[in-house]
C-alpha cells in the first residue's frame, strides 16, 4: 500500500504503530487517540469511520504479527477517544478484535483481550449485540496455556459480566441457550468453570429466569459436576441447589418436568456418587411436589429403572427408599382414582408394560436387594392395579418362578418394606438366609394375588392360575429336590398362611393322584402330611378331617387319602386323624406285606412322637374307652410289633399302651361286647354321618394297587441301577 491509503494516519505514525517496540506502539495509539478527538470534536465521522476501515483491515486483520499487534492496540484507542459514539462504529471495532482471539501468536491474542476490554468499557450495551461471538471466543481463551492471555481473557469476563447485570434488560438469554448448550458439554475444566460462574450469573438474576431453559442445559450442567476438580463440582452442587430453590417456589410448565425427569433417570445410574446423589435427590423433591404428581406417574418405569439399582449400593440409599415409598404411594393414589372413575389416565397399559418390563429385569439380573424391591413392587402393582396386570402373569410367571429356586450370592438385607430401613452392608450367613426367605414370601404373596386376581367361576376360591401354579410348582420340586428339601415345607405353609389350606391340599393331592414318579409322590406326602400334622395355619383344616361331619369333608378325605397311599405311614396317620380307626387298624396289618427299610421305621417313630403331641389329645383320651376303641389299640400295638424293641419310640408307645385300662377285658363278656357293636351299627345307620358314604373296601384296593405301583417301580430302579463292577 502507499502512503496515500493510509491517510489520514501519517507515514511516521504507521511506521510507529507497527514498531516492534510496545512503548513506541503506545505512542502512537496515543497519537491517534488524539487525532480521532479533533475528528469528534469537529464531528468528522468520515474520517474517523476512515481511520476504523484502515485499522481493520489493514492492520488488525494483517498477516504481519506487528501489524496486528499495531492496529488492535490503535483500535482501542479510537474506541477511547470515540466515547459514546464509539457504536456507529462497533462493526468495525469488535469483530476484527475477535479474530484475532485466535491467532497464533499469543501476544496478539493477548493484545485481542486488552483491546476488546477497552472497547467493551466504552461501547457498554453495543457490546451485548456481539455477546454470543464474545462468549464463544472467551470460553476458549481462558483455558489458553499462556498465562497473560488467560488473564486477559478472565479481566474482558468480569467486565462483560458487569455489562450483562447493568443492562439486563436489554440481554436476550434466549439467543444466549444454543450457544451455552453446545459450550457446555466442553471438558476442559476452565472452561467449565467460567461456564458454571455464567450460568450463576444469570440464575442469580430473576429478570433472566433460567429456570425456563434448564432442561436444556441441565444434561451438560450433570457432566459438568462429575469434574475431578473438587471447586468445580462444588461450584456445579452449589448452582443445582439454587436452581432446585427456584423451582420449588416458581409457576413452572408441567412438559419442563417431564424433560427434566428424563435427564434426572439417566445421571440415576451414573458411576459418580455426586452425579447419582443429586439426580436421585431432585427425584424426591419433583415427588414431593404435588404439581409435578401427574407428569411423574407416565414415567413410573423411568423412575424404577433409576432407582432400584441404588438399593444394591454399599452407600447410603435413604434418597432413593424415600422415592420408592412415595411412588408407591402414587401408584396406590391413583389406584384410587381408577377406582372411582374407572379409569387410570395418569397410567395407561403402556406405563404399566414398562414397568413390568423393568421389574422383570430387576428380578432376574439385579442384585439382591433390588431384587427385593422389585418383588415388592410387584406385589403392589397387582395389589392396587389388579385388573391391568393380569394381562401380564404370562410374562411374570417364570420370573417368579426362578426366584423360588434360585439362591442368591448378594449380601443380603431386611424385608423391604416402605417403612422398613434397608442395610447393604455385608451380612453374615444366617441373614443371607433371612434375604432369601423374605424373596420367597414375596413371591408367594404375588402368586397369592393372581391366584384370587379375576375369577371366572364365582363358586370356587381361586382362578385357574392357581392351578397352574400349583402345577408348576409340583414340576419345580419334581426336578429340584434341593428346592424340595430346603423350601419345600416353608412354601407350602406360606401358601396355606395365604389363601385357603383346604384349597391347597385338595389342588395339591390332585396334582399328585396322578404322578408318575412314585418316589417323589411318596416324598411329597410325606412333607404334606408333616405339615397337615404339625402346623398352627391348619388348625381349621385338622378339625375338619377328625370329625368328618359334612359330605364336604368326607369328599375331602377321600381326595387325600387316594394320594397318601402313596406313603402309608401318612396314610395311616391321616386314618388316625380322621378316627377311621377301624381302616387303620386294617393298614397296619397290611404292612406285614410291605419291605421295612430305615425310612420306613424313622417314619414309624416320627408318627410315634406325634401321637404324643397335643394335636392327639383325643386320640389318647379315646384309648379309655377300651370296648368302643379295640381297633385303634390293635393299630397302636401294630405298630409297636413293627419297631425295634430298643427304640425310645418301641418304649414310649408300650408305655402309653400299659396305661390302658384292662378292666373291660376282665368283667365283660365277648357277647356283650359283640351287642354293643351292632348297637353302634345300627346307630350309624340311623344317623346321618358322612363316613358311612366312604367306601373303604375301595380305597383299601386303591392303596393295594398303588403299593404295587411302588413295588414295580422300585424294581425298575434296581434293575437300571449298575453294579460296582459297572455291568
């Protein structure tokens, strides 16, 4: 260029400004300071607006580094001298400034700051039309690593932040969101540090109400907080806390909930504790509202997701118990709204398959103490949403199933309960045992629900899922004789703590009437038998078999006593509990057909021991009545020929058979005897009692033919099992 196209700035005065020296640069800024004055004061805006298109474009925007560091140091100066007037010239002012924040050199990017300090202080308000491009160029100089240019560019933040807070009204924040939005997700923890002090900034001014636009940046605000640097993530905690204030007290759109839950539940499952405390403790809060209540229930699945895996946390979990009990109580709120208007708009079937979907998972694959919750959860969806889960016992069923044969390898924890406290620490082995009796009783009471869930038929107790369940748990033990062996009997008693015992037997004996496996029929008569005798929750159920009065009763006897052939000491104890004592009598002189192993006589003894327990109160008094009762003795000494004699049992029973009055033997002759039978006979006939209905010569032939069954199959056993010599 010639020196002509530089006028009015002199040739000595351009020569100075791209001095090399800064002081001589100095000088001549001043100089042009001072030109520029005379030009205002003589309102020469022509040559002023000259002076700003040389600066700009031939300097500033030059590619001689001295050039540049020339005009950016000659710009501000005229920016200085413009004053107030210095915005008929901001397209010339700013923009060139802020290319060359990111110029090589860093000296030029530090005069870059310097300059745009300068002309920001005289332009004020004008600059905020350039805010977007400003914030951009900052939020990368103050991480830059030389140290003057991050001073620089620190000093323009403080002065534009003053500018912002000055002129708020004329800042428009929603111009502001895009660009904050893209800036946010930067890792570099300078900048994420001057991200988090604007966004302080701006939330600390009510004008700005950022609350509006915070799910827009609350995704980036979370990466944010999960900064390694300890003043970051406070930084970040403490603006959380301001913005949760805010919302507490504002009017806010019920969609902005709904866009925040979401982000809420992903950050739920965040590696970070801090990221995953504060999403869990917004959670609560947004529950705790009672306007965000119906734009919380449609994301309940959400909401399970983010918080069951917290209960297996070795932390603490009060946050998330705190939301599992008030989503219950949601869940059971609405129920109740479903109730009176038949209908559940804040849950509709696509909510609640989600939710199952979720509980599913947590069933199978989480761990311990999840999985508790989420069996729990069960339980209360079919408790307060009966009617929409049915459709979903299909999917649930073999979930539930698992639970009862699979052992768990988590440490365990206390029942969860809504109101229960749930420790995650390592337990020793007796509560690992509690953790899984408890997964066990919730899954019963599940299957206790849907067994009684939308019966059909308004006669009978239970609907068709019970028979099936009832099925499919004789399957499950069939071919899980552990689960047999160890939860067995505790199942089986629940069950009958939880629907009707006479309904679980009778299911149960019909189940088995027919089971192929002999061996395993045997066993599972004798555990019900066990269980019949011994058990508190079948008090009702033994006073309906031992008197037999109704045909109802009758019929039941019969139904069990076609299945407890399979195990005759069961079978005799059941005559013995029903006062079919004559039949009995008739049993135990059959054994004398019967293979007498070790299991046969423990179960001998077993029975011995119990006919000493409360339960056969009345079976002992009736020993008393020595003339009416022949047949009960002649069962009881039965079974003492068939016990060894030094057994405690052999004992206890010869004790308790000495004791029987001997009297009637002596004084009463064989034909009185003999007359007072036919007089008990013919009183039976005229009386209307259920037992004369049993055919007994017919059962005693089903007993005999499923005996043979034993028989045969035991010697099939014998005939497939190899020898030690392995032919």
């Amino acid at each position: 260029m010639s020196d002509r196209d530089y006028l009015p700035l002199s040739t000595t005065l351009v020569k100075t400004l791209t001095d090399k020296l800064y002081e001589k640069r100095k000088t001549a800024a001043l100089e042009i300071e001072k030109m520029v004055r005379e030009f205002m004061t003589a309102q020469n805006y022509e040559q002023i607006e000259r002076i700003c298109r040389i600066l700009s474009e031939y300097f500033v925007l030059s590619q001689n580094g001295n050039f540049r560091r020339g005009g950016l140091i000659g710009i501000a100066a005229l920016a200085i001298a413009c004053g107030k007037e210095a915005q008929r010239f901001k397209t010339y002012l700013v923009p060139p400034v802020l290319q060359c924040f990111l110029d090589n050199d860093p000296k030029v990017r530090y005069y870059a700051c310097e300059s745009l300090y300068n002309i920001a202080k005289v332009l004020r308000t004008v600059t905020l039309s350039y805010f977007n491009e400003i914030f951009d160029s900052l939020s990368k100089l103050v991480c830059d690593l030389e140290p003057t240019v991050k001073s620089g560019a620190e000093l323009c933040d403080r002065l534009l932040k003053d500018i912002v807070i000055e002129t708020c009204s004329q800042f428009e924040v929603i111009a502001f969101i895009p660009l904050l939005r893209e800036r946010i997700y930067v890792r570099n923890a300078f900048t994420r540090q001057f991200i988090v002090s604007w966004v302080s900034l701006l939330t600390s001014v009510p004008e700005f109400d950022m609350v509006q636009y915070l799910p827009e940046i609350m995704d980036g605000l979370f990466h944010i907080l999960g900064d390694p640097n300890p003043e970051i993530r406070k930084s970040c905690e403490i603006l959380f806390s301001e913005f949760l204030t805010i919302l507490k007290s504002s009017q806010v759109q019920p969609d902005m909930f709904e866009d925040m839950t979401r982000i809420l539940i992903q950050n739920c499952q965040s590696s970070d504790e801090l990221i995953q405390y504060t999403a869990l403790h917004w959670l609560r809060e947004f529950l705790n509202m009672p306007k965000c209540h119906q734009v919380l229930l449609p994301h309940s699945a959400g909401l399970l997701s983010a918080v069951l895996p917290c209960f297996s946390y070795d932390d603490d979990n009060q946050t998330a118990k705190e939301i599992n009990s008030v989503l219950r109580q949601l869940i059971k709120n609405e129920s109740s709204k479903r109730n009176e208007n038949n209908a559940a708009q804040n849950l509709p079937d696509l909510t609640i398959t989600k939710m199952v979907e979720v509980l599913k998972t947590q069933i199978q694959s989480g761990a311990s103490p999840s999985r508790i919750i989420a069996l729990g959860w069960v339980h209360h969806l079919f408790e307060c949403l009966q009617d929409q889960m049915v459709a979903h016992i299909d999917v649930l069923f073999p979930t539930l199933f698992r639970v009862l044969s699979d052992p768990t390898d988590e440490p365990p924890a206390p029942l969860i309960t809504a109101n229960l406290p749930l420790s995650l620490r390592k337990k020793p082995n007796k509560q690992q045992h509690q953790h899984t009796t408890e997964a066990v009783l919730l899954v019963l009471q599940v299957f206790a629900l849907i067994s009684t869930s939308n019966r059909t038929n308004t006669d009978r107790n239970y609907n068709d899922y019970f028979t099936k369940f009832i099925i499919v748990l004789m399957d499950l033990f069939r071919t899980d004789r552990g689960l047999l062996e160890a939860r067995g009997s505790f199942i089986i008693r629940q069950l009958c703590m939880l629907l009707s015992p006479e309904d679980i037997y009778k299911t149960l004996s019909e189940t088995l009437a027919n089971e192929p496996d002999t061996n395993f029929a045997a066993i599972m008569v004798k555990i019900l038998s066990s269980i019949l005798l011994t058990s508190t929750e079948l008090h009702d159920l033994r006073v309906k078999l031992k008197n037999l009065q109704t045909t109802e009763s009758a019929g039941l006897f019969v139904c069990l006593y076609k299945t407890w052939c399979h195990n005759p000491i069961a079978l005799v104890a059941l005559c013995f509990l029903s006062q079919n004592y004559d039949h009995a009598c008739k049993l135990v002189q059959l054994f004398a057909d019967i293979e007498v192993t070790v299991d046969f006589l423990i179960e001998i003894d077993k029975l011995v021991q119990l006919l000493e327990s409360p339960i056969f109160t009345y079976l002992r008094l009736a020993l008393l009545d020595v003339e009416n009762n022949q047949t009960l003795i002649r069962a009881l000494c039965g079974l003492l020929m068939l016990l060894p004699g030094k057994t405690d049992a052999f004992h206890v029973l010869r004790r308790r058979l000495e004791c029987v009055p001997n009297f009637i033997d002596k004084f009463t002759s064989v034909d009185k005897r003999v007359a007072n039978l036919s007089m008990n006979a013919k009183v039976n006939e005229t009386t209307n009692d259920p037992r004369k209905n049993i055919n007994f010569d017919e059962l005693q032939q089903y007993y005999l033919a499923i005996q043979n069954k034993h028989v045969d199959s035991k010697k099939q056993r014998y005939r497939y099992t190899p020898t030690s010599d392995g032919l």
